[in-house]
C-alpha cells in the first residue's frame, strides 16, 4: 500500500509541476495582452498582471500547488498591487471589458453586464469602448449602462431608462428606441437640455458609423449590381459549401501545384479548420448562395489571413473588397497593425487586387509564394 501511495503520489507531483509551468506560460501571454488592450481605454499608464505562485506546503488538490492573483496599476511608477483593493469601479469595468474580448470564444458566460464601463473617458476612447462592446456582443449577450453617445450609438437596440412620479410614487420606466427615439435620445447624451437641427444630423451620423462597423452581426450591404450581401461567421454546416468554393476558385489562380483533393476529402479537411479556434472564417453569403470567404489563421489580432476565395461567378463585385475591409475592422479593434496574406507568384491579377488595396509585397516563400501586407495606425 505504501509503496502505491508513493507512486500516486509520485506521478500527481509531476502533473503538477507541468500543471504550473502551462499556468506560468499563460499568466505571462495573459499579462501582456490585457496591459495591451487596456491601455486603448483611457488607462494609458495602466499594467495587468497575472501572478502565479506555487504552494508546496498544501497537501495534493484536484488544481494542483498554483495560487493566482490578479494585480493592477493605473498610474505610472507604482507597483502593481491586489485589483480588488486599487482598481475603481470604472476600471474594474475596463478589465473585465479587456479580459471578455481577449477570452470571449472561450468561456461560457451567456451574459454580460457593465456599469460604469465608460467612467472617466469620452471622445475616441469612448468610441473604441463602444467598438470593443459591440465585438463582444457577436459571442455573448452585452447590457451596458452608459451616458455616452459613442457607446450608445455602438449598440444592436437602445433601451431608456426614466423616473416619473406618479402620486406618492417614483416609478421607473424601460422603454426600448426606435431609430427616432435613438436620435432624440443620443442628441440629448451629446448636448444636454439643448438639442438642435445641428445635434440630431450629429446623432444619426453617428449612428451611422456604428452600423457601418456592425460587420458580423446583422450585417447586410449592397455591392455591385444591387447585390445584397450578409457578412457572418462560419459553422462547421458551412464546411461543404466552403470546400466547393474554393476547389472552383483555385483553377483561377494560376497554382504552381493545382489541387488533388476530392470534394468529401475538402469537405473533411474545412469541418476540421472550422472544429479549431486557431481558425475563424468570415462568409459573404446570400439567401442561398455562398459568393466568398476569408479565414484567419491564429488569433484575429495577428492579422494572419490564411485564405480568401470569391465564387467565379461573382468576381468584380466588390465582395473581396467588401471581405477584405471586415477583417481589417476586426483586426484593428483587437490591437492588431496589419493585415497579411500569401499569394501565389503566377497569380498576377490577386497581386495586382491586393496592390490596388495598399498591401505590399514583403517577401517570398517556398519559392512560389508572395507574402503581401497592409500595415495601418491602429489609433
């Protein structure tokens, strides 16, 4: 008995220690991505850290020797100390903000609520706090409670909130805005009692703005043609239809070594790609018709474009274009400076599409690839 004692011991040591090293290599990665993101939300100064330390004094427990704890400064020159003792309610929004974008594909949380997620902003870090929520929202339910316009005009529905006195009662009243209500109301947000001609035009441009960014949900444009096209996210259904596009799009771009797979062994290889969070594929798609698509490789904010293919019988219509502007979108409001993509050497008219974009050629490789980048200020 004592010597099997030892030998489950033994082993649950060394699951342990692996256990630690993984958590050390994720506390660091984590460090630096939430100092990163929260530094675009008006904590210019701010660092987030991820501490994790072990316990060899415990007796063994189903989570291994590790402790963690989340430390934060805000100002420049102090150490990071406890979150829950120095981080205000504003910036407790804010990195839990920073954290749900970074970390929203895999969690469960269904619901997410902020207050006083926009305490102490305005102006472009107020619309990059709208931008970030309205992100979040394509994987979870976000309620926002907010005073600013960028915020509010970011949002898929807008909800009043208003006191009334009714007798000897106050009673609170939630009434959701219709795109009339959304103007009056944001006018109101951007100039107080006073609202004018002028602050409505500036309230519906702003929504406007919004809606323009509003890439992968609900997300319907017009392209050449009177083309109407819908902007989502692939599922593992789409693996198929994805296969045989791009098997009819390859023949058009001038492969070194055209393709040997079967439909079914395609079809097989996608519903794997789109099975894997290191790949996430955006589709423009119609009520029946798949026209095009582009999958990133890696996370979104590396920029790293593993495929674009537009159905042959729906080339020239902007839709490349139109896909091409999505992920730069979505790669700027993750932090990321460039978008990147390989084309094969003898494809001269995707060169010469992606030149006409503003990529630029940066290098070559295995000989029949040409690496292609836009690089961009992410403000």
């Amino acid at each position: 008995l004592t010597a099997n004692v030892k030998k489950l011991r033994d082993a649950y040591e060394t699951e342990a220690r692996e256990l630690s090293d993984l958590r050390a290599k994720a506390a660091t990665k984590m460090s630096q991505d939430v100092t990163l993101k929260i530094r675009t939300l008006a904590m210019p100064d701010g660092v987030f850290e991820v501490k994790v330390t072990r316990d060899e004094t415990i007796r063994p427990r189903a989570t291994g020797r590790d402790n963690a704890e989340f430390l934060f400064s805000a100002n420049l020159g102090e150490a990071p100390k406890d979150l829950g003792a120095v981080a205000s309610g504003g910036e407790l929004s804010r990195l839990a903000l920073a954290i749900e974008v970074l970390t929203s594909r895999k969690g469960s949380t269904q619901t997410l609520i902020f207050d006083e997620v926009d305490t102490g902003i305005s102006g472009r870090t107020a619309s990059a706090v709208g931008e970030l929520l309205h992100l979040l929202g394509k994987d979870v339910q976000v309620i926002t409670v907010t005073h600013l316009p960028q915020v509010a005009a970011a949002a898929d529905h807008q909800l009043l909130v208003s006191k009334s006195q009714q007798g000897q009662n106050v009673v609170s009243n939630v009434s959701e805005l219709d795109n009339d209500g959304r103007v009056e109301e944001i006018s109101r947000m951007m100039g107080g009692n006073v609202v004018t001609e002028a602050t409505r035009q500036s309230a519906q441009a702003l929504l406007n703005k919004a809606s323009q960014k509003a890439y992968v949900k609900n997300n319907t444009v017009f392209v050449k043609g009177n083309l109407k096209v819908h902007i989502r996210w692939a599922n593992v259904t789409d693996a198929s239809n994805i296969a045989r596009l791009e098997l009819n799009a390859s023949h058009y771009e001038n492969r070194r070594e055209p393709f040997t797979f079967t439909h079914p062994q395609f079809t097989a290889l996608w519903e794997n790609r789109l099975s894997d969070e290191n790949y996430r594929t955006v589709l423009a798609c119609g009520a029946k018709n798949l026209y095009g698509f582009l999958t990133f490789k890696n996370e979104i904010e590396s920029g790293k474009i593993l495929a674009l293919y537009i159905d042959p019988l729906y080339m020239r219509l902007g839709i490349g274009k139109l896909l091409l502007q999505t992920a730069e979108q979505m790669v700027r409001i993750k932090g990321g400076s460039s978008i990147e993509v390989d084309v094969e050497v003898l494809n001269k008219r995707a060169i010469s599409f992606y030149t006409s974009l503003q990529f630029a050629k940066v290098s070559v490789k295995l000989d029949h690839l040409i690496v292609m980048r836009k690089e961009f200020y992410n403000a």
